[in-house]
C-alpha cells in the first residue's frame, strides 16, 4: 500500500494503481489509519505475509547496498568510507533474504551467520537457489568463475565483523560484485521458491 499526496487528498494505490482517496489530516499515523480503514471498507485489505514483509525489508537493505556501491565503489577512486556500510547493509540483506525463505517453510531462524541458514535450508529451495545461481551469473562477467556457495563463505560473519569495524584488524577482503551477486541471486530465487510453495499448499 502507497499514499501519494495530491494536495488535500491522498490517492489510496495498490500496486502503483490508484484504487481511492482519503483526505489528508497532517497526522502521518492518523492518514494510515484512514487507508486502512478505506481499503477494509472496500474488502482490498490483505494483511501482508511475514516472509514478504521481510523479503521486503531484506529488498530495502539491498537497494542501499547498491546505491552505496554504484556511488562510491564502482569506479575509481574508491570512497573507503563507503566499504563499511555497504557490506553491512549488504550482508545483513542476505541474511533476511535467507530467512525470508526459511518462513516460507514454517521455519524460524535466528543468528547472523550466513553459512548455517543457507545449509539449513530444505533442498528443493537449496536447488532453486543453484539454478537462479547459474542463470545470473552469466550477466557479472567475473575474471574468475565463482560458486555461490563459496562466496557466500567469504561473507559469512561479515555483518558482525564489519559493524565493529573498529574493533577488527585484518578483515578479509570484500568482493563487492559478488555480494551483490549473491543478493540478486537470493532476491529472484524468494520469488520462485514462494511460489513453488504456494503452489504446493493449494495457495
């Protein structure tokens, strides 16, 4: 759900169609209220899932991550403040992303490292993240062929260990494009796992 403001009135949208109208109160909270309100009265509210919710959330911390990348480390000079944040938000996205889908099968997880909720996973979502894998690596280019599994590796404990950076001394060095790699891979394979299960569970 999206408000838009057009003056007085705020267009009610639901995926990017304006579906109806509220008028505006100056109050942020008190103008949500009224949406849902207004999309309850007209039976289009659907409360969002939790594996969405964070699919979404872990989609958010991706965007940053490649905005911090596209602005201060993909060309030279670098901006070596910008390597931190990246891979924060980058690694915490992946995290959420694997979540997301351990959700979907009823599964709750908890814990930062990366390695162990990829592991975890049930197989068939293990093979839909190989395939998803094998498709999009075509589009990076890499000098050296690359395996998800393996760069997931590298970044296993990133998002603990770049957060305290200040703590740390000789990190392991950040491949930005494989990051980013692994969080579009993960990204378009939530879609067609959540699909496959919704499929499966008459959905």
């Amino acid at each position: 759900m999206n408000n838009q403001s057009t003056g007085k009135m705020k267009d009610i949208m639901i995926n990017n169609v304006v579906v109806g109208q509220i008028k505006t109160t100056g109050d942020h909270d008190k103008d949500l209220a009224a949406a849902e309100e207004f999309l309850k009265a007209k039976g289009l509210w659907r409360q969002p899932e939790l594996s969405d919710s964070m699919f979404n959330q872990a989609f958010s911390f991706s965007n940053v991550a490649r905005k911090i990348n596209h602005e201060g480390l993909r060309n030279l000079p670098r901006d070596a403040m910008s390597i931190t944040p990246f891979v924060v938000n980058a690694t915490f996205s992946i995290e959420i992303y694997l979540k997301s889908i351990h959700i979907l099968y009823g599964q709750k997880k908890t814990g930062h490292p990366l390695v162990p909720l990829f592991e975890q996973l049930p197989d068939e979502a293990k093979t839909v993240i190989s395939i998803k894998s094998e498709e999009l690596i075509k589009e990076y280019n890499f000098s050296t062929p690359i395996e998800f599994e393996k760069e997931l590796k590298t970044i296993n404990k990133a998002f603990e260990q770049w957060r305290y950076i200040y703590e740390k001394s000789n990190l392991k060095f950040i491949h930005t494009k494989s990051v980013i790699f692994i969080m579009n891979v993960l990204h378009e394979a939530y879609e067609v796992i959540r699909d496959n299960v919704n499929k499966a569970s008459g959905k």
